[in-house]
C-alpha cells in the first residue's frame, strides 16, 4: 500500500482578535419598536452607576463572511471522526455517527425545547427518555437509569453519591473508601474523590488486570464500593470479576462497574450478570452520539432495583396513558446537573439502538471485537511496537489493546510522543498514549471500533509499519515530526510556566509585551536558547 | 428469527464474506473464540430484549420524527419561560459552526490534528475573559450550578477557609447542584433575601461574615432576575474578613452591565447558553469560571485549560493543556475534583456568538432586552390584582409576578394560557413559597412588542 500523500488544512489563521475591523458587525440585533421604547422611558433608571459597564468588552468587529470564513477554516484544521481513521483514540470510542441522528436533534421539536415546559407539552422527548431508560436497563440489567449527568465523569460521581446516600440510610456512614484500579479510566478515584472519599487503588497482577486476592487485601469496614472499567485500559476482560464483586460485597461494599466503553461486550455479557449494584454508560462513546468536540455527552447511569431510591430527581414516569416528571423522590441525592442532562445525545442514541436492534447490537460487539483483533494482528508485523502484558496473558483482547513501544525507544530513542506527533502527518489524528501513569512503557492505546474497514485497519498499521521504518533508518525525521500538519512541533514549555503562559488572548498580549494586531515575531514565549 | 439485514450500514466489516476474510486473518473459526476470558455464565443468553430494528434511515426517521411531532416548541409557541435555560435568538452562523461535522467528531485531538478545535476553544475564553476583564477562562464546566460550586470549592481551597456565604435567591436546582458538590468540602451559609427588593440583606451578611468565610457567592443577575444592586458593598464586606467574592452572571447582560472585577469580584463565573446555543430541553446549558491570571488561582481549577504558544516555526501559534498535572486525569483518587467530557461546542458556539456580536452589538441587545422586559412587567402590572414586578429591585431579563391577589394560582393561569397557545412564566411557588403565587417571566430580544401586548391581553382575559 502506498500512503497517501497528505497535508492537513493549514491556513495560518489568525487569532480572531488580530483580524477586527472596527465598525464592522455580523450580526444586527432587532430593533426595538419606538412606541415600546417611548412607554419604557429610562431602560437603566434604578441600576446604580457601579453596575453598568464603564468599558466596553475588547470584543474583535467583524462582518458575518468573515466570521463564518474564520471557524470554517477552523473546522478544516480539526481532524474529526468524520474525515480521519479516528482509531487512535484508545479508551474513547470512537465510532461513525449517523448524520440521521444529527438531522433529528436539530429538529425545533429537539432544540427549542424549554426544560419547564409542561409536561403535557413534551409527552414526545418524555417517551423517549422513557424508552431509552428501559433499553439501557436491558442492555445492563439493571433496574433503573438516569440521564441527568451531563458526561461519563459525572455519571460516575452520581454514581458515587449514591452509594454514599446508601450508606447513611442504612446507618454505616463510617464507610468513607472507595477502592478502584489503576487501569480503571482516573474518573473512578476522582469522582469518589471529589464525593469526599478516600480512594484505594489496587494495582494489576502480572495478567494485566487487578486479582482477587489484592481486592481482598484492600477491602474493609471502612468500603463503601468499588468502582471499576472492564475490561480496563488493556482490553484485557476480567475473568475473576464476579469473584472481584463478591469480595466487595462480602465487605459491605457496592459495586460501579464504569462501563463508559461497554462498546465489545454490548448483548455480550450485563452488568447485572456480575453482580454489579450500579454501572454507567457514556452515550457518546459506546452509543455513538458524536463527541462534540468534547461536548454534548451523557452520562447514563444504572442502578439495581434497591438504589433506584437515591437517583437524582427529576426520574421519568409512564402512568399508563402519559409520561411525567417525578420529582416527588424524597430520598434521591439531589440535582446533579440542572434540568434533565442531555436529551438531544439521548434522542441520538435511541435512534442508533433502534436503528440496529439485539442483532445489530451484538454485531456492534462483534465487529468491534474483531476489528481489533485484526489490528493487534496487522500491527504484530511492526518492528518495535508490542502488546503489553502479551508474555504473562494469551487471553484475546476485546475491544482495545494498550500496546508499548518501550522496544523501539530503547533501539532507536523514538518514543510514543514522537511517534503520536509523527502520525498527524500521515493524516490520523495523533493516537492516546495512556491515562496516567504510564505504567506500560512508551504506551499506544488503539480503540478499532465496529466504525472502520479492513481497508481503514489496514492503512492504520501501514502508517505505525511506516513510521517505524522510519525510527530504524532515520530516526530524525520522526523527532522533528509533524512536518505535514496545521503546524509544526510546539514547544510546550509556556504550558507550565507562570510567567509564559497563556489563557487568553489578553494574557498573552500582556505576556509577550506585543500589540493587538501585531503578527508575533521573536515575541517573549519564545523559548530561550538552550531550551529544546 | 434472524432480523438481521445482509449488512449494517454504519459497521463496514459485517459483509460476511469480509468477516470471513478476517477471521482467517487473525486465525479464529468464529468471532465467539474472541470472547474466551468471558466465563460462560456471565454471558448473555441468546438476543436481548429489544425493539425490533427500523433498517432503513427512512422508516427510523419517520418513526422518531413521530414521536418528536408530539412535542410543543417555543419556535412555535411564544414561550416566557426562563429560570436557569432561555430563548434568546441564535444566529444561523452559530449554527452552521457548531454542526460541522469535523467540530461534531473530535474529540479529544492534541495540538496538531486538533489544531482550529483548540485555536476556537482559546477564542472563546479569549472573548469570556475581555466579557468579565479577567485574563484566566476555564473551558466549559457542566452548567451554571457546577461552575459556581467549582468557583466555590476553589476559593475554599486558596483561602484555606471552611465555610462560605451563598444567596437563598440562587433557585432550588443551582442550589441543590451547589450544595450537593460543596458536601464534603464546605460548609454553605444562606443569606436571605429581602422580600421586597429581591436584594442580599445586608445585615444578615455582616453576621454571617467571618474568618472562617472562604468566599461570598452571590449572582448578577440572579436567579429571580434582580441586578444586585448592593455589589460593590458585598464585595468590600468580603474582602474586608479576607474572603474571596464570587459572582454569577448571564454573560449576555455584559454588553450593558459591568463587569464584575470592577466592582470587587475575583471569581466570576456563570452561564453560557445565552449566547448562541439553543435550549435544547436543558442540554444547551454550559458553565464557565474565569479568575485572575495568577498560579494560586489557576493550579486550583479541575478543568480543561487550554494556552497559546509557540511552535518550531516562527509565527506560527500551536494550543496545548495548561498545568495538565493539575486534572484529576493525573489526580485520579487524589483530586479534589473530578473533571471529563462536558460542553465544549456551546464554547465554541460562545465564541462565534461574541464574535459576530461585537461589542457594539452586545450592548444593543443587552439594552433591548432591558427594555422589552421592563414593558412586559410594566404592562403585566397593569391587569387588576397582578403585582409586577413583584420585587422592587431593578431587574435583567427576568422578573418576578405575584398573581396573589387574582385568587388563582399559577398553574391555573399557566394552563389556561397555554391553552390560549402561550406559555407562561415559570411557577415559583413551590421552591418559593413565602413569594406565594408568583412567577418568573423572562422576556428577551426575541420578544416583541405585539408578543407581549399578546401576553397581556390572553392573561387580562384568563383573569377576568
């Protein structure tokens, strides 16, 4: 296969703030009739001095062309699922989003829906929040959802919350630990965290996953729960998880099974089957709505039938004839995110679920599953890059695989940053390395979903065959990598430092002692001699 | 029975005969081989429960755009909801950005295939930051209610204090989200408010204050709509204990109102739907939190910061992760807040909202809807037994009316307006019941004069 000879959208856009024109507008707002104008008199009378404003914001004066020209060249400059091989992405899910889907939220029906209208008003968006509930329960088991969290994060922080409320209500508020996994994605400690638990963090056997005996070890009076991925960042399914989950319980624990990427055992195997207590799903990885730039997510979050009590209020409802708002739930942690989370990421995954059905479903997993096995396959032809945890664990990966490159930095001193980096020149998206921290050496985490082709898969390992080649015979040319994207290697230094970086574009202007309007040239960030 | 279709559409590998093909590749009879870590009674006997599939995009279409045509939307209804979520208009250029299929499917992209992604988010906590005067922006939090919790939480954390000081005006739901996050960090002290004026009451702040307060919280406008017009006192009260004063806002007032640095806030933050993005029951809701440019602050926020910085090129700017180190991605169970996925295409629309507005035109909306909303509550005042605006404070968009007097309660009005095509304000009086039967009216640009003359006249009708 010959790779395709790619350069990225380059504009040389400048900040938008270099581009204003003053008195240009792009947009006019309407007017205010005079007769309405006239009735009103003094619109600020009774606002003190103090609170209206004194300078008007330094926003850039730009007509609407040029405005649109402006992020549309942007948008050219960002490498999305739709135009990329978007596999690189490990532990994010990154699959095809059905423009349907797209069309059906921008809908007035969808998007110009006030959240206090009447509930008699919305019986439409009500039944599907409704219906989508009850398909997730059956994907998971589980006996009750909401869809209020607005992300997987939040998900599991209600998740978390919950079991806190669980606690108290039974009189065991003592419990103030939370155990997770160190391969488990960092929102299952820091959500906990955030709840005000102490977290433990059981780290892997030699087969790549946590056993049970280091559960056992790190259970006691004081768990309130386990929160946990599997399979975890590895691929690797736990086979001792149900085990894992007994010990919890035996303990006096509960146990969250994060399954924001559930996407290789969808109609495979249920959280209920382990025994799980709660779970969450991320509708924009394993349910397809897009990933918005890292927008517009939910965070589902299940729960078994003696939980369902805690769930944040609003919960949906079907009397028989119409759905309502049930926010009589006395016992219910709360409001986690206002109103009713995310819907429109609801109607999209609802539509993806109905578009394939159980078949469709399990095809999803399948495929997924199998793409990725075909990867590790392809890839096991690249010199350098291995799969981790391979020598102690012959298990099949499911539906990702955190590989290293530990082989290729110590024969070559190219790392995985120079490699990522070097990959955005080839047209991919720069892969994910790992969550932290990288206990796998010069860590890949490769997530094929069921989105991608044979062709795609294969151009994907050519590109990693590519530029190992590469790293053996010249290796400079990975290290001073990008050479064919938006723009060239950053210097990262300012990112950390105080006194460089920069925020915003007044913190800059500030920083580099430049004018608004000024192209940059030797400015202040730039780095000082020595520093690489 | 098999439903399945001879291949799916969106998964490019289920053609059989390609399946087959890789199979062979990796060297497996049957996908199944590839599930062998799963213990067998874990699994999922035969097919899930689950509707039957609509293969084809029309039949899906048709069958979900059913359902949706149940709905009633404020395109088509005059809708005077507000409280947290609000009609405003949103420009087709916003839209045409935020639907772009390459800002749609990124995702979490670095500095180099991500490049415009990053350089829109930078462009808009650029224009939030020249919005409050403020030179740190956070990407978006969850929602207003997460962004003045994460704002509280921080300036508990710099000053090292216990408690702080929050409004009772601030509305149930921001509220709950508040003390809820707040729980197992600090403790919440609620000043009421004065029944009349909607205002802070300023005596109960004095005895509340302390050296145990981290900081003051308090909103511009507020939840009930009021422009607190005591600012500047409560911020030198704050300060003058050492707390930290932190103030909400509806950034689409900032064309018209000040800035809250400039009159004592260190930590701003609020809510960004307002500008550009589309209610969407409730999804459009986005939080920001911005601060001083300076370490004690910015080590202490949970989220996403994006900066700008040089490359090998000269000229050239690239975007990278201000302070990673600080994230709960490298925190995990050590955090003090978790942060993820949350609302990054509201900023970007943010960003192009500000960008066609301009200063010029921020300003003009910001009066226009001042003015509409003091017409609407002049006018709803002048239906017998209807007190509006019921609280005397000077007031945004928002307002509140008491419609004790007319001996009906709000939801009877509402539901008789809506029958009459109109949705009314929103009911305060369960979460405020000492307002009695009152609501909140919003009213913005999208508004005019013959929709609030509507307005008037259906409910002079409804009270008759």
């Amino acid at each position: 296969m010959t790779l395709r000879p790619f350069h990225q959208a380059s504009w040389n856009e400048p900040i938008i703030f270099e581009m204003t024109s003053p008195g240009e507008r792009g947009l006019l707002v309407p007017e205010v009739e005079e007769s309405l104008r006239c009735a009103v008199g003094d619109a600020l009378e009774g606002i003190p001095g103090s609170l209206l404003r004194s300078r008007s914001p330094a926003l850039p004066e730009l007509s609407q062309p040029q405005v649109l020209r402006h992020y549309l060249r942007l948008s050219q400059e960002t490498l999305g699922t739709d135009v990329n091989i978007h596999l690189g992405l490990g532990t994010c899910t990154m699959k095809y989003s059905p423009k349907v889907n797209e069309e059906l939220i921008r809908s007035p029906n969808v998007a110009d829906l006030h959240p206090s209208q009447d509930d008699e008003t919305v019986q439409g968006i009500l039944e599907i929040l409704h219906g989508f509930e009850r398909m997730l329960c059956e994907i998971s088991g589980m006996s009750r959802f909401t869809l209020q969290p607005g992300g997987g994060s939040q998900g599991v922080y209600v998740n978390a919350r919950m079991m806190r409320a669980y606690h108290q209500a039974r009189g065991e508020g003592e419990r103030d630990e939370i155990v997770t996994t160190i391969f488990s994605h960092p929102c299952d400690g820091a959500a906990p965290a955030t709840a005000g638990y102490k977290v433990v963090t059981v780290y892997a056997g030699d087969k790549g996953y946590p056993e049970p005996d280091a559960i056992k070890a790190a259970v006691s009076e004081r768990t309130a729960g386990l929160m946990i991925t599997n399979p975890e960042d590895t691929g690797l399914f736990n086979p001792h998880i149900e085990e894992i989950v007994e010990i919890v319980h035996e303990a006096g624990g509960l146990c969250h099974y994060d399954q924001a990427n559930a996407n290789g055992i969808l109609g495979i195997t249920r959280a209920s089957d382990a025994g799980f207590d709660l779970c969450q799903f991320n509708l924009h990885k394993t349910f397809s709505s897009p990933h918005c730039s890292m927008g517009m997510p939910c965070g589902a979050s299940g729960v078994t039938d003696e939980l369902a009590r805690f769930l944040p209020a609003p919960t949906v409802e079907f009397d028989g004839s119409r759905y309502f708002l049930d926010y009589d739930r006395p016992e219910s942690v709360g409001k986690i995110r206002s109103f009713h989370g995310v819907p429109a990421t609801v109607v999209r995954s609802f539509a993806w679920i109905l578009s394939l059905g159980a078949e469709g479903l399990r095809e999803v997993a399948e495929v997924a599953v199998l793409n990725n096995n075909y990867l590790a396959k392809r890839l096991s032809e690249v010199r350098g890059l291995e799969v981790s945890f391979a020598d102690s664990n012959h298990d099949h990966r499911l539906e990702q695989i955190r590989y290293t490159l530990e082989k290729l930095q110590e024969e070559t001193g190219v790392g995985t940053l120079d490699v990522a980096r070097r990959t955005a020149d080839f047209g991919v998206a720069s892969y994910f390395p790992s969550h932290e921290p990288w206990l796998v050496p010069e860590p890949v985490t490769l997530e094929p979903s069921e989105s991608y082709s044979r062709a795609d898969l294969d151009e994907y390992a050519e590109i990693m065959a590519e530029i190992s080649r590469e790293a053996y015979e010249e290796p400079e040319t990975v290290l001073g990598a990008p050479y064919r994207s938006t723009v060239h290697q950053m210097d990262a230094s300012p990112h950390d430092d105080p006194e460089r970086w920069a925020l915003t574009w007044r913190a800059y202007l500030r920083k580099s002692g430049r004018q608004s309007g000024e192209r940059p040239s030797d400015s202040a960030l730039r780095p000082s001699a020595g520093r690489s | 029975m098999s439903e399945a279709p001879p291949a799916y559409p969106y998964i490019p590998n289920s053609a059989p005969r390609i399946k087959r093909e890789m199979l062979d590749a990796i060297g497996v009879s049957d996908v199944e081989e590839l599930y062998g870590a799963i213990p067998e009674r874990l699994r999922v006997p035969g097919l899930l429960d689950l509707p039957a599939p609509l293969l084809s995009e029309y039949e899906l279409r048709r069958r979900v755009e059913g359902t949706l045509a149940q709905n009633e939307n404020c395109a088509e209804t005059l809708s005077f909801l507000g409280g947290g979520c609000w009609q405003h208009y949103v420009p087709a250029v916003c839209d045409e950005i935020v639907n772009r299929g390459e800002f749609v499917s990124a995702y979490y992209g670095d500095t180099y295939g991500d490049h415009g992604k990053l350089q829109a988010l930078f462009e808009y906590a650029s224009m939030m930051g020249e919005l409050v005067e403020l030179d740190a922006v956070s990407l978006p939090t969850y929602d207003w209610g997460s962004a003045a919790a994460t704002s509280i939480c921080m300036a508990a954390r710099i000053t090292e204090r216990p408690t702080a000081i929050v409004p009772a005006s601030m509305g149930a739901e921001r509220r709950s989200i508040v003390e809820g996050y707040c729980e197992a960090w600090v403790e919440l002290v609620t000043i009421p408010f004065d029944q009349a004026s909607g205002l802070l009451d300023l005596a109960g702040l004095r005895n509340a204050l302390s050296e145990e307060v981290a900081c003051v919280y308090f909103e511009v406008p507020g939840f009930l709509g009021t422009i607190e017009t005591q600012a500047d006192e409560i911020a030198r009260l704050a300060h003058e204990v050492g707390a930290l004063c932190a103030v909400g806002v509806d950034p689409i007032s900032l064309g018209v109102l000040e800035a809250p640095t400039r009159y004592g806030a260190d930590l701003v933050c609020g809510e960004l739907q307002s500008l550009g993005v589309h209610m969407h029951y409730g999804g459009g809701l986005a939080g920001f939190v911005a601060s001083p440019d300076e370490e004690r602050f910015v080590s202490e926020y949970p989220t996403f910061m994006i900066g700008v910085g040089p490359t090998a090129v000269e000229g050239e700017y690239a975007f990278g992760e201000v302070v990673w180190e600080r994230t709960s991605y490298v925190q995990r169970g050590d955090s003090k807040e978790y942060t993820g996925t949350t609302q990054n295409l509201w900023a970007i629309a943010a960003g192009a909202y500000l960008a066609l507005l301009g200063p010029e035109g921020l300003a003009e909306l910001g009066h226009g809807i001042l003015e509409r909303a003091r017409y609407a509550a002049r006018r709803l005042g002048e239906i017998p037994g209807v007190r509006s605006p019921a609280l005397s404070a000077p007031f945004f968009k928002e307002f509140v009316v008491d419609f004790g007097e007319t001996g009906r309660t709000v939801a009877e009005i509402n539901n008789a307006l809506r029958e009459r095509g109109i949705f009314g304000g929103l009911d305060l009086s369960e979460q405020y019941a000492a307002l009695g039967q009152s609501a909140l009216f919003c009213v913005t640009e999208v508004h005019s004069q013959g929709d609030i003359d509507r307005l008037a006249d259906e409910l002079t009708e409804v009270l008759q």
